[in-house]
C-alpha cells in the first residue's frame, strides 16, 4: 500500500513518524476520515472545512491547502486502487524534540501530516444496514471540546468495546441524562415523521453526514427536530440510526436489549440511507 507522508508519497513499510511527535506523545493532533464509492471521494469539502477549523480550535497551522490535500486523496485512491473504501488523514502537531506540556513554536516545528487508505469491499451494499444495530448505553466522560475532532479516542474505543463485549455494535453516550452521540457517529431516532437529533454544541463532532442527511431530510419533506433526547425516549422511539462517513446511515434496532418496534430496521432509515448515498454520490469527487 501506498501512504502519504509530509508530502511524499511511500511504501507503508517506509513511512515512519518520530518518537517524539505529540501526536504519539500526548494525542495533539487531529483527523478526518473520507469515504470512496466508485473510486470517488464523499463529502470531501465538508471534511476540508472540519479539519480548518479543528486545526484553527487547537492554533495549530495547516500544512496543506485545499486543493492540493484533493489531490492526495485522490492520488492514494488511484494508487492503492480503492474502489469502496476510505482515506484517513491525520495531522499532528509535530516533533519539537523534548516533551513539553506547551505547544511548540510554529515557525519552528514543522506538523506531521499523513494519509492512507483502507479497502473496504461491500461498504455501500452493507449487510449490517439489512439487519441494524444493537447499542448499549454509557456514561459520556469525554473531555468538553468534543466538536473537535481530535485524535484522542481512548474512551470511544473502550465504549466499542464494553459494546462488543455485551454482545452489541456500539454504545450511544448520556450526559446529563440526554444520550450526545455514538463511539464514532452520530445519534438520531425517529417519531412518526419526526427525525429527532441532538443540537450542535461542543458537546458533539458536528457530523459531515449529519449536515447531508439533515438536508436531504428536509428536501424530502422529513419533519426534523434538533433537541436533546434521553435513552428512555430513544427506547420508546419508532425507529432509531446513526450516521458516521464510514457507515453513512445505519438503522438501529435494539437499544439496551430493548427491540424498537419490530425488531428490524424502519421506513425512515433505509430511506434515508438510499437517498444519501444516492446523493452524495452524485455529488462525489
Ligand atoms: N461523532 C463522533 C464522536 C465521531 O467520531 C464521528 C465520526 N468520526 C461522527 C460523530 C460522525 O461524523 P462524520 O459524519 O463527519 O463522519
């Protein structure tokens, strides 16, 4: 596979990052996941403008202008010959030599920037969209800055495990008893012709799908309805999804062991899935 390292393009074997980048040290970086349908890129704009502001959240300077961070994408697409897949993309904010709690002196130290891609055959033609998902509720003890996207995932991913190990896909997260977001995407459930989400704030990633799925919702007539939601009112919704770059839109059919109505995924999501894909597609680059 070919990987992109600070503005050359290597074998993946080849591509190494020093010890003491504060991406490794202290997860002072920031990422963005794009995904590839028909070899072509979803929402890359949306991912763009994110990663500015993330990048400009924590005073950290962007390495790479907009076009040519298009044209790596779409270099490691072709390379790698990635039909259905994604790119991810991390920037750090670099190796100043010694550990140090204060950010490094910008004109100094130089970010650390990487790409690659990963295969992933079937992504539009899920099978776990035909069946949903199953999530847990956890507490949400994420730091306060969660609309930035940073590379910090430790507790995300030990929410997808406490998941796995209870037998389910992913865990929704509660604070103060309203549920903020999944591990890794968006929360929605839906009420009669009502799609219910939770507000952007700090308290969420303002999701790149969530913006597409809200619009298109609206385009096709969906009454939708930006609030807080408790998991008490998610178990007793019609239906329920999430939406992340990765899984676009995903039914789920279980929450806390508690089937949403028959078990199976709803009218509303399916829909949605088919037409974000349909659209995003259209508009792919
Ligand atoms: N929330 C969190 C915590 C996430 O990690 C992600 C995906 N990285 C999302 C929401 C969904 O964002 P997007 O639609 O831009 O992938």
């Amino acid at each position: 596979r070919t990987v992109y390292l600070n503005g050359q393009y290597l074998p993946e074997n080849e591509a190494t990052v020093s010890i003491f980048d504060r991406g490794f040290l202290m997860a002072d970086g920031v990422y963005e996941v794009t995904s590839v349908l028909d070899g072509k890129l979803i929402d890359f704009d949306g991912h763009a403008v994110r990663l500015e502001r993330s990048l400009r959240e924590l005073d950290m300077v962007n390495p790479i202008s907009k076009e040519d961070l298009l044209e790596v994408h779409r270099e490691l697409v072709r390379a790698n010959g990635i039909e259905e897949g994604m790119v991810y993309l991390q920037i750090t904010r670099g190796a100043p030599g010694d550990r140090d709690f204060v950010f490094p002196d910008p004109e100094e130290t130089e970010p650390t920037i990487v790409l690659f891609t990963q295969n992933k055959p079937g992504l539009a033609d899920s099978p776990a969209a035909k069946k949903g998902m199953k999530v847990i509720s956890i507490e949400d003890i994420r730091w306060g800055r969660r609309d930035i996207k940073t590379v910090q995932l430790l507790y995300p991913s030990m929410g997808k495990m406490m998941a796995k190990k209870s037998g389910a896909d992913d865990a929704w997260m509660i604070e103060d008893g309203f549920v903020t977001e999944g591990t890794s995407n968006n929360a929605y459930i839906v009420k009669g012709n009502k799609i219910i989400t939770r507000a952007l704030s700090n308290d969420i990633l303002h999701g790149i799908t969530r913006a597409a799925v809200l619009r298109f919702a609206q385009e096709a007539q969906m009454e939708v309805e930006e609030r807080n939601f408790t998991i008490d009112e998610a178990k007793e919704a019609d239906e329920a999804f999430i939406t992340s770059a990765s899984t676009f839109v995903m039914p789920v059919v279980e929450i806390d062991g508690v089937a949403l109505g028959e078990g199976v995924p709803g009218r509303v999501a399916p829909r949605l899935r088919e037409i974000y894909l349909e659209e995003s597609l259209k508009a792919a680059v």
